[in-house]
C-alpha cells in the first residue's frame, strides 16, 4: 500500500524540517526525490542525507524564473514528475497588521503563495500529458482559523487553500490528484520565527495539547501522493490534533 516505487517527485524547502521528513518517508516508499530549495548546499546535504538517489536542485520558488529553470532541468534529466509537495514557507513577521510594511506582506506571499502558483503552472502540464499526477500543498491551520499576528501567513495559507481546489476541479476528470495539508504547529525549526506568546497561544487550541510533530504530516502526505488516492481530490486535510474539525 502506498507504494511509489518508479515515481519521481519534487519537494520545495526539503533541506529542513518537514519537506527533508517527508522527502526521506517517499524514498522509503520508493520514490526517487528531488530536494528543492533556495539554500542549494543545504539540498544537497540533505538529499546525501536520504540516500536511495536522491537529487537535489537550488530553487527559489518566489522566482517564476527560477523555477521555469529548475522544471525544465528536473525533466530532461528525469523526463516526468510524478509527485510535487510545495512545502516552502515562511512564518513572517510576528506583529499585528499595523506595524506590518508592504515588504513583510509581499516576501511572504511571494514564497506560500506565488511559489506553489508558479510550481504548479509548470508542473501540471507534463502531468496531463501523461494522464497522472499528485500535487500536495502545505498549508495551515491557520489559513481556516487566522492567527493574531500572523495576518499575512494566514492570509496566503487561507490562498493556498483555494488555489487547491480550484486546480484541482481543474484537472479532476485527468488522472490528477491535487490536495492540501493544514497542520497546527509542528515541531520545527520554522518556530524560532515565532515569539513564546504565539507558540503557547496556537498550542493551547490543540486538544491534544501538544505540538505536532513532522512524521505525523508526512504520514499524511504520503498516502495524498501515492496512487491509492485515486478518488481524493480538492481536499484539505488537518494534521491539528483536533484543533480544526471543519
């Protein structure tokens, strides 16, 4: 079950935290990896870290360019990709709306929102050349919920999901599967971005009172790329302990 032997697959900000958890459980499944990120040392140190010949890319999923560039080589040297898990974020900056600058709204809507914007556009074609694809997006609790200091994370997570759905009506009746992922907080370095206030605050909503922890997604993520999903699509599912029941 949930076997990915054959399958290639893309995941964005794979040098660190969840997308180098998940990156190393679809290897384990069989799946040839790409790590992708914007520190390209880092990808390569982590690929080496996952073996089972795993590749690596630098790539600045912002940049429309950038990420033109790095499809257009992944295909020729893999000539499809099965799998895309646009894992790339950033938390932003902790302070309410008022004491937020157009820099801090725009840099991270340039990376949760227009990255998987821009990696999909470029994906999704080959994928409907084939008649088969698995798109997996991270999201957030926080794009159902809206976090207190956390407008613009909020916001292009809350986009994310929309974008899903709607690609994913988009191409349903093709043999592609495109789903999203909201977890609560996660145990990971991506919380040293964030104040004690705001850790406690979103971990007090938790019913399991505790974070989560990164293996708990890719759990997740795993059965969303593998070919078992076959009649899922559109969805968004929360890894919240309980937090989000809608």
């Amino acid at each position: 079950m949930f076997d990915l032997t054959g399958q290639f697959a893309v995941v964005t900000g794979a040098a660190t935290g969840i997308g180098e958890v998940i990156s190393a459980r679809l290897a384990t499944a069989g799946a040839t990896i790409c790590v992708a990120d914007i520190d390209g040392s880092a990808a390569a140190a982590a690929a080496e870290r996952i073996g089972r010949g795993a590749q690596s890319i630098e790539l600045d999923v912002s940049d429309p360019a950038s990420v033109s560039r790095a499809i257009e080589a992944l295909l020729k040297l893999n000539k499809s990709i099965d799998i895309l898990v646009n894992n790339a974020g950033l938390a932003g900056k902790a302070a309410p709306i008022w004491d937020q600058t157009d820099a801090d709204w725009h840099r991270v809507m340039a990376v949760n929102l227009n990255g998987p914007f821009y990696l999909c556009r470029a994906v999704i074609p080959q994928m409907r050349s084939r008649g088969y694809g698995r798109i997996v997006n991270i999201a957030s609790v926080a794009g159902k919920e809206g976090n207190p200091n956390m407008v613009a994370y909020s916001a292009s997570k809350a986009a994310l999901i929309g974008l899903t759905k709607s690609i994913a009506k988009e191409v349903a009746g093709e043999g592609i599967c495109i789903n999203a992922v909201s977890p609560a907080v996660i145990r990971t370095k991506i919380l040293e971005q964030l104040t004690p206030e705001q850790v406690a605050y979103m971990v007090a909503r938790i019913p399991m009172k505790r974070t989560g922890e990164a293996e708990e997604v890719a759990a997740v993520v795993h059965f969303l790329a593998s070919r078992d999903c076959s009649f899922v699509t559109g969805q968004c599912y929360d890894v919240s302990g309980g937090r989000s029941t809608y």
